[in-house]
C-alpha cells in the first residue's frame, strides 16, 4: 500500500479572483462564472435528429394492430402513448401549413436564436400531431404553406437543425 505524503507543502491560489457583481454594506453579490458539459442522450429518439442532419423529417407511428388510435407522432415518440408499443419510424413531409403563430421575446435556455423571432405550429400532412417550430423569414399567417429548411452543414445536432420558410 502506498503511504500518502506527509510532509510539508507550498499552496499557491491559482484560481481567478471574482469581481464583486453588487455591493451594499450588508450584503456582497460576487460574479462567479460556472461552465459545464451536459452529456445528453437522445437514446431511441436518435434517428430523428439524424434525419434532420440529412435533410429528414422523421416521426415516430404506432403499428401495432391491437391499437384504437395507430398514431404517427412529431415530435416522435418511441413508445405509443395509446397503448404503449413500440412505434416504428416513418419519414413524412418536410411541408406543411401554419396551424398557429407566435412572437418570442425571450428565447428558453439553449434556445441560441436571435429574438425576437416566429415561432409558429406547423399541421403536416399524415402526422397527428402539430410540430412546433420557427420561421426563419417572413410573417406567419394561419394557413400559410411553408416548408422545411434542415442544417445538414455544421449541424447543431438539436432541434435548432430545423426551421420554416414559406412555400
Ligand atoms: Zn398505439
């Protein structure tokens, strides 16, 4: 067994010192910066976003005959919610129509757009489900044919690989 060190040590700060963010005579507010890496799994949800990098829509549909509803789900869903089988994958449009429109003032965290910008529900054909998105030029109108624009270059390999354009 190795013996741990005992002896006598040198200890150097080697951080960087915080700059104070707020200060009264009560209290301090000190700016300390944290950065993380979040390993996230996509696990069976996976082939939809490797379909957005290759230019696909991929959703998920429930085969299984003893199904009352044999829904097709986008975003997808790797177990049927009705009767919870295993879905298979389909591929569907990359087109549709705007179902319902809103601006964003405040894009949610990870959400690295501009604002404010179009966040707009797009009904495609054959799927049960209206896909939520954004427009990346123009202005929604309810029913407005739009279709979609994938980044298979430098994907982010997030929902951000998708966005709308009109038709
Ligand atoms: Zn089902």
């Amino acid at each position: 067994m190795t013996k741990a060190y005992e002896g006598p040590l040198t200890t150097k700060y080697i951080g960087t010192p915080n700059d104070l963010f707020d200060q009264s005579d009560d209290f301090w507010v000190i700016n300390w910066p944290r950065t993380f890496t979040h390993h996230h799994t996509y696990g069976l949800l996976t082939p939809f976003f490797k379909g957005l990098t290759e230019g696909k829509l991929m959703a998920t549909k429930c085969t299984n005959p003893e199904c009352t509803e044999n829904s097709t789900w986008l975003p997808p869903r790797a177990d049927c919610p009705d009767c919870y089988a295993r879905t298979e994958w389909v591929q569907v449009p990359s087109e549709g129509k705007i179902y319902a429109y809103t601006m964003l003032d405040y894009a949610g965290i990870g959400i690295e757009m501009e604002t404010p910008y179009w966040q707009i529900d797009v009904q495609i054909d054959g799927v049960d489900t209206i896909f939520k998105g954004w427009l990346k030029q123009g202005k929604p109108v309810t029913g407005m044919p739009v279709k979609a624009e994938f980044r298979t270059e430098n994907p982010t390999h997030t929902i951000l690989d998708i966005c709308w354009v009109p038709k």
